[in-house]
C-alpha cells in the first residue's frame, strides 16, 4: 500500500464522515417536519427557505452553550463518553461497501456487532458518572434492553449469513440481482426492523427516557456539546441501521440513487413509527424479544442451516 493510497483512502473516509454528518443532520430535519405535519403543525419553517438551515442552526446553538458538569459526576468518564459514543457511531460506517478507496472487510458483520456491544458502555457509563439516581436508573434500562435485543439481531442475522457463506456485505448484492431477500425471509426482516428499534431507543421502544421517574434517562444531565453528541450517534446509527437493513434484505449496495431513495424510505419509516405508535410497557418489551423474536430466529435459522445442506 503505497503512500498515495494511504492519502487517498484517509481523504475518502473523511468525505464519507462529513457526508453522513450533513444526512444526519437533514435526518433530524425530515424527522420534525414529518411529526409537525402527523400532529397537523408545520414544523420548523423559518430559518433558511422553509427551515431548510435549522438543523445548522440548532447546532450552533448547542455548541456554543456553555457545557454544564455536575459537581458530584465522575468528571473524566461523565465527559468522554458521549465522545466515544460518537466515534463508535462513525467506526461502524467504515463497512459502507464501496467499490474504491475504501476497506472492504471480509468480516465486516463481526466488526459491526462489535461496534454495537461496545455502544452499550458509552449508555452505562454515560448513565453511571452524572452521579444522578435517575440517569443510572435510564442508563441500566437502556442496557438490559440492547443486550437483549442484541441477541436477536444476531440470530436473524446469521439466517441471512448462512444463505451466503460469508460475513462480507459486498456478497449480498450478489445473491440479491433476481430476488431480494426481503421476499425470502419476511418475517424475518420485520423481526430485524423491530429489533433495530429497540437496539436503538426508538419509539415505541424507548423507555430509557419514557417514564415519569426518570425524566430523560441516561441523557438526563448532558447540555450542549455533550447532548448533541450523544443526539448525533443516535440519528447516525439509525441511518446506519436503515442502510444496513438495505444491504441485507433489499438488494445490497448499488452506486445508484435508486439505493439512496431506499435509505431515505426506510429512515422514513423510523420516523413514522415514532409519530404513530404509543409506547410499549417494559415487561412486554422483554417478552417480545425472549419469547418471540428469539424463537422465530432460532427456528428460521435452523431451517436456513438445512435448506442450505439439503441443497448442496
């Protein structure tokens, strides 16, 4: 690898990061003018032609706050943790499957469920350090639920990885040019929406700031810089969630706007959901993912396993 690839590579990964940064940012946009219009408002329509710059404008603003630190929070850990958050949420868009300039990664569904585990610790210790009885309540909450439905997410991923024999996503494109596998395993793909959801904190899934007692969750003493972080790795790992669900079930990736119209599609889902659905109780979230979801994955997966012995 000479030193122009270095460069070039280097250069390609930082246009990819400033590209998802400005989706992220019309992603919040698209998500309150999509509510405003549910809840018969307009929605943000004054900054810039019709609000076109208020997510510019909303970053601003919190960044230039003044950052709060509570006296009696772990200062070090209270104050990186969204930092990390938001590199983790960056790292895992490096699996982008471009043809050029950039890594292609033979397991790049390890590294993306590495990524996702480790996105975990940033919400406990994120939680842990305010020092706050009601941010560990929300960050424990947000805990128990990503691991549980981590392991969900894994098992209908691996029905979909059997079907391919490989843990690179450039291989789903392949598989996918007659049928998508979204026709194959529908079910299956519901199930990985749903639990995408969940993984993330998304309504109707999202208790860790739902409850009364808990005001805002993990989040709860973050301001400013801190908050648009952790708000930042939040609305990127839903882009990443609705990319990825594209390159597994509906075709792969595609250097056409045909997959960039679907990423739009599916992150519009996103925000539906949030304005349609009311909030699930928290038990009924356990049990959708212990004895629903991991059911219908282990059975798909062990039918997958023999489909694919039977046909070779």
């Amino acid at each position: 690898m000479t030193k122009n690839d270095i460069m070039l590579f280097g250069l390609s990964m930082l246009i990819m990061i400033l590209g998802v940064l400005v989706s992220v940012a019309f992603l919040t946009l698209l998500e309150r003018k999509v509510l405003g219009y549910i809840q018969i408002r307009k929605g943000p329509n004054k900054v810039g032609m019709v609000g076109i710059l208020q997510p510019f404008a909303d970053g601003v603003k919190l960044f230039t706050k003044e950052q709060i630190f509570p006296n009696y929070s772990n200062y070090m850990s209270y104050y990186f943790s969204p930092v990390v958050s938001f590199i983790i949420s960056l790292m895992v868009w490096m699996l982008m499957p471009y043809y050029f300039n950039m890594i292609s990664f033979n397991l790049g569904l390890l590294f993306f469920l590495c990524c996702i585990s480790l996105g975990v610790y940033t919400v406990m210790i994120a939680g842990w350090s305010s020092n706050s009885n009601y941010t560990l309540l929300g960050g424990l909450r947000a805990v128990a639920q990503t691991i549980s439905y981590e392991v969900s997410l894994t098992l209908i991923m691996m029905s979909s990885v059997i079907l391919i024999m490989d843990f690179n996503f450039l291989k789903f494109f392949y598989f996918q040019e007659i049928v998508w596998f979204i026709f194959m395993m529908m079910p299956l793909g519901l199930c990985w929406l749903s639990s995408s959801l969940a993984e993330m904190n998304r309504t109707p899934f999202d208790f860790a700031e739902g409850e009364s007692e808990l005001v805002s969750g993990f989040n709860l003493e973050y301001s400013s810089g801190g908050f648009a972080l952790i708000f930042l790795a939040e609305y990127s790992s839903i882009l990443f969630m609705s990319m990825l669900f594209i390159l597994i079930y509906m075709g792969g990736y595609s250097l056409s706007l045909m997959f960039y119209f679907k990423m739009v599609i599916i992150s519009f889902i996103f925000i539906w959901i949030r304005g349609t659905l009311p909030r699930y109780r928290y038990d009924k979230l356990m049990y959708l993912s212990w004895k629903s979801y991991l059911p219908v994955s282990l059975n798909f997966l062990l039918f997958f396993i023999s489909l694919k012995i039977f046909l070779t």
